[in-house]
C-alpha cells in the first residue's frame, strides 16, 4: 500500500501545519496538558520525597517543571536554529529517569543528580546534532517495538490511577474503591463515546470533555482537594543554580545508557506522531527532536529541573483524536509555561483526582501500542527475521515489566536499569536487530513504499 492510501485511510482532522479556531484549539491544549501534568510533576515530588527535601524545595522542583516543560513543548514546535524538531511532541519530566535518579541522589544528593544530568546529555546531543550516523540504530522496527512497549508498559500505570492509585495498590487501603471505578469508568465511557459516535468538536476534544465530566463527579463526591491552591503563591521566579551541581563518573555513565534509551523512545514518539498522518518521519525531524530532548535536558539541570524527553502519552492522544496541529501543542506548551509561572494555576490543575485521569490515560496508553502497530503494518516486512526480532523484544520487556522479581538476584544498578520494560525490549531489538542478517531475497524496510526505496526530504 502506498503512503497516499495510507493517508487517505488515517482519520486527521488537522495536519501537523494547520491551526484550528482559537476556541478549539484552547480546549484542544488543554486537553494535552491535562493527559501529562501529573506525570510531569510526579517524579520531582517523588524524587523530593525520597531525599527528604523541604516543602519550599520541594515546590521550587515543581514549578521549574512545569517551567522547563513548557519552554522544551515551545522548542520542539517551534525550533531555535537545530534545537527542535518542528512537531507536534509535548514534553516532560521523564519517568525513564527515575529509577537511576533515586539511585544516585540516594548515594550523592540532589546536586549530584543534576551535575550528571547535565553530563550525560552529551549523549543525546551527540545523537541529535549527528542523526545520519546513528539512524541505523532506529528503523522502523526499533522504532515500532519501543512504541509498542512503551503503551503496553504504562497502560498498568493508567489502570492504577483509574484505581485511584497512582503509585500503585499499596500505596491506599481502598485500591479500585466503588467511588473511584465509577469516575474513572465514567470518563471511559464518555470519551470512547465521544470520539466514536460524535463529529466536530465533540471528537477531538473527547478527551478533554471525558476529564471534565469526571471532575465535576469528583466534586459532587467531595474527593477533590483545594488546599494545595490556597496555599500555592501567585509568582514563582526560576533560579539557576539553586542547587549545584556535582560530577560523579558512575552517575554519568548510568544516567548516560538512560539518555541512549530515551533517544530511541524520542524517536518511538515522533515516528508514531507522523505515522498518524500517513507518512513517515523526516530525518530533520528526528534529528531536531532528538537534540531539542538533550538541549533542553541541560539547560533543566542548570536551573533544578530533570531530563526532559517526548511524552507517550500525548502520542496517544493525537492518534486517538486525529488532531496533529503543532500549533495546538504550542498552546499546551504556553498553558505549561504559565502554570509554572503562576504557581496557582498549576496548584489548581494539580487537583485533579486520580481516577478522573485515569479513565482518559488508560485509552491513551492504549493508543500508543497501536501507534507502534501502525508502524511495523506500514514500514516493516514481516518475514521470520523481523517477527523473531519483534517477539523476543516484546518478550524481554515485558517480562521484566510484569515481573521485576526476575532480576532479584542482580545487584541495585542493574534492577534499576533492566527494570525498565521500555529500556529492556529497545535494547534487545536495538541488538537484535544490527546482529540477525537480513532474510535472503526478502524486502527490506527502506524498500516497503510501494516496491521503492523511501526518501527523505531533508
């Protein structure tokens, strides 16, 4: 099948260039921050915790999240010379992270976090300023195993939140309470609905319009708390070097290997963006994305912050909505940007119970496998070589997804970094995939585009 068939069969409702009415695309923003914002400040309020930081530090983390987020969103829309890849990616605090991160700040403190934040870097710019000469590393099947992945991975994690657990059943006494499933359940329905049998605004915003009629279930409930606004401030003013920096060769070298896994979700993420509107992702594209992840992953730890890379989350949205605007993710990145400003406002969206976005993500979460799936369909020829590749990727991963307990015996930094479902399966399909030959007189994935070889038009 060619790319213009599969452009005709994929439902957008607006291109990577279009602008929707300013009233849609406010709505169709928000709906974008509100699929990432917990997950945004989720691992600075962890990592605060586990490190026993003071509530005004802890805060400052969170707004320069936001902050940082925003400004990275912004980048990625819209590039700044070779910072960007000029698509529709929303960005964040990445979760990839966290498991490394706990470790050294465990073993060095906070300032040795971000000094090896800042080093390890390098990596991804390296990558993204020499795209040419790692693309081997990421074709289509690379990038459709660790987009697959990264959807199976967290759809337990949207299920948890619809639980009205974010960190999980042990963390709450009442784990898939009546009150929680009810909401969360509502917002499945009312967003499936929406996006299936409604036109117009009502699709593309389904999410948005799911959300919200779990929020206002969840004050009819009274679960809804808004101390945390009461007590936000009005301004919040970014402070570089707040924390200092420090520089530890193994803390380098182990938030490195995370920045070379994050690359190739970053290239997952905005492949599967593409592959939405029925083409394949430039090389300029990748190559800005993937340095726009690095640039802005050291300017966060100049000033606080933690490595930012493309949220999957967010992926799975468009693909759900067919909205691939890069201008509406500008405006997400712009809402980020104040809320980090205004620390009320973020105080304010912070107040969303679980379960109420948990009913949206787990649909989400979804999409992204399926975002993968459209890519191994259209670019990857199935022979023995590619499907064995595939399954023993996807097999790793999720083993030591749904059973961590696998890797008990090694020690700490290896659990951390296997630990990763994501970082499991892209390494084995990564090694797999440079070690099996091709199949003999099969096609190769350059040349699945209607019997020619793919170009690019950078």
């Amino acid at each position: 099948m060619t790319q213009s068939e599969h452009a005709a069969e994929t439902e957008v409702v607006y291109d990577i260039e279009d602008k929707p009415p300013i009233g849609e695309s406010l709505a169709l923003g928000f709906q974008h921050v509100l699929s990432m914002i917990l997950g945004n400040v989720a691992v600075p309020l962890i990592l605060a915790t586990t490190l026993g930081l003071s509530d005004g530090d802890t805060t400052f983390l969170v707004q320069i999240a936001l902050i940082i987020a925003g400004a990275a969103t912004l980048v990625q829309v819209y590039p700044i010379g070779p910072i960007g890849g000029k698509v529709p990616i929303m960005m964040g605090t990445s979760f990839a992270f966290l498991g490394t991160l706990t470790v050294i700040g465990n073993q060095y403190g906070l300032a040795a976090i971000l000094g090896a934040a800042l080093a390890g870097s390098v990596v991804q710019l390296t990558i993204g300023a020499t795209y040419e000469r790692f693309e081997v590393l990421f074709p289509p099947l690379v990038n459709g195993v660790v987009v697959m992945l990264i959807g199976l991975t967290l759809i337990p994690t949207g299920i948890d939140y619809a639980a009205g657990a974010s960190g999980g059943p042990a963390t709450v006494s009442n784990y898939a309470s009546m009150t929680a499933l009810t909401i969360s359940g509502t917002v499945f329905l009312v967003t499936l609905v929406l996006n299936q049998f409604f036109r117009g605004i009502l699709r593309i915003a389904s999410v948005f319009f799911g959300i919200l009629i779990g929020y206002v279930m969840a004050l009819s409930f009274g679960i809804v708390d808004f101390a945390p606004v009461a007590n936000a401030g009005w301004i919040a003013i970014p402070v570089p070097m707040q924390f200092g920096l420090e520089f530890h060769l193994d803390a380098i070298l182990a938030i490195a290997a995370v920045y070379l896994i994050v690359s190739m979700e970053t290239v997952g993420n905005i492949s599967a963006t593409i592959a939405t509107t029925g083409r394949s992702a430039e090389t300029s594209e990748l190559r800005g994305g993937v340095f726009a992840d690095g640039a802005m992953s050291a300017i966060a730890a100049l000033f606080g912050a933690f490595p930012n890379t493309s949220f999957a989350q967010n992926v799975g949205l468009i693909s759900f909505t067919g909205v691939a605007s890069r201008h509406v993710v500008g405006i997400a990145g712009s809402i980020l940007l104040i809320a980090g400003f205004v620390p009320k406002v973020s105080a304010l969206v912070t107040t969303m119970p679980a379960p109420v976005l948990g009913g949206g993500a787990t649909i989400l979460f979804a999409m992204i496998f399926t975002s993968g799936l459209q890519i191994i369909d259209r670019e990857v020829p199935l022979t023995n070589r590619s499907l064995t590749i595939l399954a023993v990727s996807m097999a790793l991963g999720l083993g030591v997804t749904f059973r961590p307990e696998l890797l008990a015996n090694f020690p700490q930094m290896v659990r951390t970094f296997f630990g990763s479902g994501v970082v499991t399966g892209g390494l084995a399909v990564l090694v797999l995939n440079l070690l099996i030959p091709e199949d003999e007189g099969s096609p190769s994935e350059a040349t699945m585009q209607d019997g020619t070889v793919a170009t690019d038009d950078d």
